[in-house]
C-alpha cells in the first residue's frame, strides 16, 4: 500500500514537499517512484529511489529543482519540489517497483509503469 500526500497549491517559485508511507512490501528490494500527469498529457516518470541501496533516478525534467529522499525507519519517500513552475501543475503518484536500482530505474527511463500504485495527489502552481 502506498500513501501520498503533501499536494496543493503554490505560487511560481514556490516549493512543496510530497510524502509517500509505504506498507506491505515482503521485503526492502524495491524501489518507490513519483509520477506525474498534466491533464491532456501522457503520465511522466519524474524521480525514483531504492529502497536499499539508495540509488536515485531523476528525469531531465527535474533534475536540478526536485530532491527524493527516504526515512527508512518511516517507511516514506519524500519528493521536495523547488522552483515550481505553472508546467508542474498535474497529478502526482507515488509507485513501487520490486526488484533492483537498475531494474526500477530502466523501467522509468522508457517510460513504463511501476507495479504498486497510490492515489494521486494534485499539485497546482499558480503564475
């Protein structure tokens, strides 16, 4: 099970952070992922880490404005977002994927979906 929040509204520039509590994993090989999807626009992979090893994963697209961490002893991966821009604005997803690092982030890099999914949150930036 995988619990997001932290969505809402914020100003050009401005910074939220989303939190997603994972639970029910039989084991710590997996990694978690955020996505995203802008209305009329295919779903994006944005960033993504294992649980593990801690290996990170970030699109070009946020490379450099988003940081993905995890609290191991929380079970919860944050994604901080700075430097929002009113093209950020769409629904974010947390995702898991079992398995390695290169395993999770190939399957993001082209593109496909994780396996575990949580319910979206909405993140609007406001110009």
């Amino acid at each position: 099970q995988l619990q997001p929040c932290g969505g809402g509204l914020v100003q050009d520039g401005g910074s939220l952070r989303l939190s997603c509590t994972a639970s029910g994993f039989p084991d710590d090989n997996y990694a978690i992922g955020w996505f995203r999807q802008a209305p009329g626009k295919e779903r994006e992979g944005l960033s993504c880490i294992h649980i593990t090893d801690g290996n990170t994963y970030y699109a070009d697209s946020v490379k450099g404005r988003f940081t993905i961490s995890v609290d191991n002893a929380r079970n919860t991966v944050y994604l901080q977002m700075n430097s929002l821009k009113p093209e950020d604005t769409a629904v974010y997803y947390c995702a898991g994927q079992r398995g390695s690092s290169l395993f999770a982030m190939g399957t993001m890099q082209i593109n496909l979906e994780f396996d575990y999914w949580g319910q979206g949150t909405r993140v609007t930036v406001s110009s």
